[in-house]
C-alpha cells in the first residue's frame, strides 16, 4: 500500500514537472549567453543589471548568462563548429568574427540594426568593423584607447607637465630616472600580450594612424620606415631603462599600483585601468591624471588608438534571434550604460554615439568620464588610430607580442621584426583574415 | 565471452584517444584555423616548422627540460630514498612532507613559487634584493627562464619519485642488504652494489616516462613564463597551444604535437622492450 502510494506521488510529481516545464517553455522562449571570466561581484552586476532587468521587461523572454571562465573562446569555436553555441555569441574580438562569419556561423544583423535603430545610436565606425562582405555580423561590447596614465601629485610636486610630443617624454623620462623613478610602470608576468599595447602606440603615435591605415590595407608594406622609426622608438626606451627593471616579474596591476606610489611616474596603458584608480591612487593620497599618448613630429595630437575586447554577434543557429537581438539592444541602451559603468568601469564603453543623456553616477571619477566623452567625440570626428589587437589578424598580432621581446633583449633586429611581420601579414590578408578597416575620411 | 569485458575500454580509447590522435594527424596536412574547412597543405605545415627558428628553440628547450629530469629528480628521488631506508625515524613524516607538493595543484604551485618566491615585489626574491643580495627574478632573463621554470617542477615532482623508489627499494630483499653490512659496504657502495640493481626496472621505467612527460611539460611553463621572455622558455607544447590557439594555425600545432608524439613513440618502444625483456627474465 505504501509502495503504491509512493509510486503515485512520484509520477504526480514527475506529470507535475513536466507540465510545469511545457507551461514553462509555452510562455518563455530561452535565450544564453556564455559570458567570460568574471570576478564574483561583477557576475552579480550582470545578473542585476542585465538579466534581471530584462527579464522584467521582456516577460516572454528568458535570458541566462553562463559564466564560462577564461578559456571561453576556444569552448565557443567548438560550439559553434558543432552548431550549439549559444545565442548571443559573446567572441574574443574582430579577428574571431570574420572567420566565423566566413564559416556562416553568424547571423547577419543588418535588419536588426535597421529596426532597432543601431545605426543611428553606435558610432558609425564600429558598425563598419563588425561587417564582413558588406554584411553586419558583430557589435563591440565596449571600446577602449591607449593613452598615458601619470601620477599628478607627483608631476605638480616635481613641476612637471604632461608630455604632448615624443621629445618632451623623452626629457621627462630621464628627469624620472635621474630622481629614481621609473618612468613607464609596466609588466607583463600575467599578461604577456601587454607587449603589443606599447608597439600599438608608437605604431599610432610614431608612424602615425595614416601611415598605419595603408598598412593595413596592403598599400605600404609594415617594413617602411615609418614603421622602422616607430619600432627603434620603442627599442631605445627600452634600451634607457624606461620601463624599469621588472617589466617581466610585474602583473599589470602591480606596475599600475607604483604610479600610485610615485615609485614609477607614467603608465602608458589603456582606459581599462580606470578600473585599477580607486583602488590604488585614494590610499596613496594621490590624484591620477590621463592624457593623449605624446605624439611624434608630424603626427597629430593626441592620437586615440581604438581597440576592441570582444563583440556581440547571434548565432546562424539560434531559435531565438529576435530574443538575442533584444538582448544585444539593451545592453546599447543609455540606462544600461549608466548602471554599468556607475558600478564596473573600463569593461563596458559601450560604443554609443551621444554620451550625453547618460546618466552615470556622481562617484564615478570624473577623469573617467571626461576621457570616454573626449574619446568618443574623437572617433565620431574619425580622429582615431589602430590597436593591434583589434585591427591586426590573429599571427600577425601573436607575432608581435613576442617579436618584440626579441628586439628588446637583442635577439633580432628591427629590420628582421618588421621583414616576418610583413610576410606574417601578407600571408594572412591573402587567406582573408584581415579585420574589417573601416574607410578613413 | 570473457573478451566482452575489454569493450568498455576499447570503447574509452577508441573515443577518446584514437579518434582524437587520427583527426590530428590528419589536421597536420591541412590548412585550418578551426573554424571555417580545412585545405589540403601536403607537407607544407611541416616544411613551415622546419624553417621555424623558434620550433627548434622549443625542441631544443625540451631536450634540455629532458636531461634536467633525468638527471636531478631522480638523482634527489634516489637519495631521499635510501635515507628513508636506511634511517627509519621520522620516515612517515619525512614521506608526508617529500610528497605534499605532488598534490598541490599545479596553478597553485606554479602561482605561489610567482608571487611569493621569485616576485621583486611580492616575494622572497625581492627581501633578498632590499637587503642588497644581488638576485634576480630567474624567469625574467632569457638565459634562466627555462631553469627557473625547471625549479618549480622539480620541487613539485622529485618527491613522487622519491616515494616510488622508496617503494621500490622496500622490496630489495633485506639478506642482501644485511649482508653487505656485515661485509662492510660503505653507504655508496650499499647503493652502487646492492640498492641501485635491486631497483634497476623501477628506475628506467621512470627515465623512460620521464622522457614522455618532458615532451609534454605544458603547464608550469605557460603558466609562468607563457613560453617567454622572447621565446626562452618556449617548448613544443606551449608552441603547438600558440599556434592553435592564438595564431588560430591549427594544422602547424597538429604537425607540432606529431613530432612531441614522435619523442613519446620513441621512448614507449624502449619501454615496451623493456617490459617484455623483464617478462622473459
């Protein structure tokens, strides 16, 4: 009698369940997104600021978020090869998207852009890099820049101004040796792309975004001088001492926290350290401060080089586009980007177009978001450079992380880099793996 | 019918090992960036890493790596050991103590030996360097990355090795040992006589998976040094996860990973010989 009534009760519950989840799929249609790593404060902002909110306002939708932890890019390759990805694909940057578009892994979102209004809110440069054969396949998540973070407290104690050209950092730099400062805080122990951040600005600020967009384009080879004066640039302020003598035993936010100190005077970096301000200037009484990268003679002043973390795209297999797309819209809302960057900065600059009706909360620094209103005005008036990470495709740029080194520690000269860059990138343009360059006015 | 209880892993391997292995041999010979279709590239990928300065820097970085662990494991392995034998007090606690980095996670010990050891900020190293001993971090110069790196592995691995052969040397029969102390051995001549025979299959049985595991030492160095600075520390593995992953070159990492297999081929058929000499003895 028990047994059977134990029976009952089961298959109630199992009928129960099963109900409950054909009710359940009835009213709302799944949505995922597999996000990357993601300390555990900013996967709750995620949660409270996208997913909650959504899911509110869009009762027939059901949206997670799946945090996949750092090794998310190769997990979506093979997801997407076997077709079951999720719907927001969430890619490592532009480089990724031309090959899965190529692959027909993505859906082109040029109707959902035209409907929901992206073109007229997203700077129009960042629509022309998610597309591939004329085709949008992919938004940034958010865009960052290059530029030099410096100590102020330091620089008004010593009378120091911020450097506009090469030649005043150049003097700058050795003013900070001579007092035992190293001039540029930087390491690469965690990260060893780091490298590339440096070559990416004199790149810009040395070759110059011109000289850099043909190159690009396959109309001057990468062994032009401009190029070779930009890497001999960046050779010498190695060879002087500049980035100090623990460039590769420091994390990134180890080499930041002593511009905080006044152990180290710059940082030449990107916008992404904003994050690392208020955790390190505040208890050393010092005031940040952040300007353009100096620019050489000939090159404009400043010189925002553009980079892109990662894109939003839809996959060509999702039974929810529309839901996807929606998912995608929010986040390029003004509210989302007040909330996000009222609580998580430098991780989500979303690319919109007019910053000035967000609204983002008054304890967020104003350095910050001064540098991300200048910035974008900047891009909108195409006044913009070239990070490599972003705009290079995938060998070239590993290339560059390591080759640098070797001219750093004299194993290869300038000429030899540039040479196997040149053939790295030849290689590369000719099998169609060159990220979108959007046109330069 | 007692064959059927093989299937289940006949069926492991062939899922997990042979499908895998034959896909990336096949890989090798094409061109692939793993996503959009492969392109058949003949011998091209392998006449690319001929001419690849830096995969015979990896290749030459992971004979090195081998010799090392040849050499200092087992010879730290051997002697701890014998101590073990010979002097009993304290064996349990000295095993406890030989053996506890083997089961540190290895990101954990490759983090810790980073940060607190070799950091000029955060570490021992630089104590050492305030009080003005002149020491430098190793894995930050090319000529020490590899020996830096090699370090931390040996201090994570010599204590296996140590309580395998003690393991093994328990089994010595203890006349033979009695023996030669009462013929007077000196200690090295207990272990050039008596110890070092009584244990030689246990020995080259661990040279011969040595030789395997150097060829596939991936983790501490992508950890610590990700195969830098300016490729120093670079081994075939950290090389073939590059160029898979990063250069998105899969077939180069393919060809790579079949010369690392090569190495692993080479050593499993002395292993093998060995073996079946053993059963013949």
């Amino acid at each position: 009698m028990k047994r059977r009534t134990f029976v009952q009760a089961g298959l109630g519950l199992v009928t129960m369940s099963l109900m409950g989840g054909t009710a359940f799929s009835q009213e709302k249609k799944p949505i995922s997104w597999w996000y990357e790593t993601a300390a555990p404060e900013n996967q709750e902002f995620l949660r409270t600021l996208v997913v909650a909110p959504f899911n509110e306002a869009h009762p027939d939708e059901q949206l997670t978020i799946d945090f996949r932890g750092s090794e998310l890019d190769k997990q979506l390759r093979v997801a997407m090869l076997s077709g079951s990805g999720p719907d927001v694909v969430y890619t490592a940057g532009p480089s990724y998207v031309a090959s899965m578009a190529q692959a027909g892994q993505l859906l082109p979102l040029d109707e959902f852009a035209a409907s929901l209004g992206w073109n007229e809110r997203i700077l129009p440069v960042f629509i022309e890099l998610g597309k591939y054969n004329g085709k949008l396949y992919a938004l940034p998540k958010t865009y960052e820049t290059l530029g030099l973070f410096f100590n102020k407290t330091l620089f008004d104690a010593n009378g120091w101004a911020a450097p506009k050209t090469i030649a005043e950092l150049e003097t700058l730099a050795d003013a900070m040796k001579a007092k035992n400062i190293v001039p540029f805080g930087a390491g690469n122990a965690d990260w060893r792309p780091a490298n590339e951040h440096y070559v990416s600005l004199v790149l810009n600020s040395v070759a110059g975004p011109d000289n850099l967009y043909k190159a690009l384009k396959g109309e001057i080879p990468w062994t032009s001088e401009p190029f070779v004066a930009a890497i001999d640039t960046l050779n010498k302020w190695w060879q002087n001492g500049y980035f100090g003598p623990n460039y590769f035993s420091l994390t990134g936010e180890q080499a930041f926290a002593q511009v905080a100190t006044g152990q180290a005077g710059m940082a030449p970096t990107g916008t992404w350290n904003f994050t690392n301000v208020p955790r390190y200037f505040p208890q050393n009484n010092a005031e940040p401060g952040f300007v353009g990268f100096p620019s050489a003679e000939g090159v404009d002043y400043p010189i925002y080089a553009l980079g892109i973390g990662s894109t939003f795209s839809i996959a060509a297999t999702s039974k929810n586009p529309e839901g996807a797309a929606e998912v995608i819209d929010y986040v390029f809302s003004d509210k989302f980007y007040g909330d996000m960057n009222t609580v998580w900065q430098g991780e989500w600059n979303t690319p919109l177009k007019d910053l000035s009706k967000v609204q983002v909360g008054a304890e967020v620094l104003p350095l910050y978001t001064e540098t991300m209103k200048g910035l974008a005005d900047a891009v909108n008036a195409n006044q913009y450079g070239y990070t490599t990470w972003t705009f290079l495709p995938p060998a070239t740029d590993t290339y560059i992380v390591s080759g640098i080194e070797e001219i750093w520690l004299g194993k290869l000269t300038t000429a030899d880099f540039l040479a196997k860059l040149d053939e790295t990138f030849k290689q590369e343009q000719s099998e169609g793996k060159v990220p979108a360059i959007p046109e330069r006015v | 019918m007692h064959r059927l209880y093989l299937v289940p892993t006949l069926a492991i391997n062939f899922v997990i090992i042979l499908v895998p292995a034959l896909l990336t041999i096949a890989l090798a010979f094409f061109r692939w960036d793993g996503i959009s279709a492969p392109v058949f590239n003949g011998l091209g990928n392998f006449q690319a890493l001929a001419g690849d300065r830096v995969f015979w820097s990896a290749l030459t970085n992971n004979l090195i790596w081998t010799a090392i662990f040849l050499v200092v494991p087992i010879a730290m392995g051997l002697l701890a050991a014998t101590m073990l034998l010979i002097a009993p007090r304290g064996r349990t606690f000295f095993q406890v103590v030989y053996f506890l980095p083997v089961i540190i996670a290895t990101a954990i010990t490759a983090r810790v030996w980073q940060g607190m050891i070799y950091s000029p900020v955060t570490g021992l190293f630089g104590l050492m360097q305030k009080s003005g001993l002149p020491v430098v971090n190793p894995l930050s110069l090319p000529t020490t990355a590899l020996f830096g790196v090699a370090t931390v592995d040996l201090w994570h691995w010599w204590g296996f090795l140590c309580v395998i052969f003690f393991a093994a040397l328990r089994q010595v029969p203890q006349e033979q040992i009695e023996a030669a102390r009462i013929e007077g051995a000196t200690f090295w001549q207990m272990m050039r006589y008596v110890l070092l025979p009584g244990i030689r299959p246990t020995i080259t049985l661990m040279m011969i998976m040595t030789v395997i595991w150097s060829f596939l030492v991936f983790d501490f160095v992508y950890i610590l040094t990700q195969g830098g600075p300016a490729f120093s520390s670079e081994v075939l593995s950290t090389l073939a996860y590059r160029k898979a992953f990063y250069d998105l070159n899969v077939g180069q990492a393919a060809a790579t990973a079949l010369v690392i297999s090569l190495f692993g081929l080479v050593a499993t058929y002395f292993y093998i010989r060995v073996q079946s000499q053993e059963g013949e003895q």
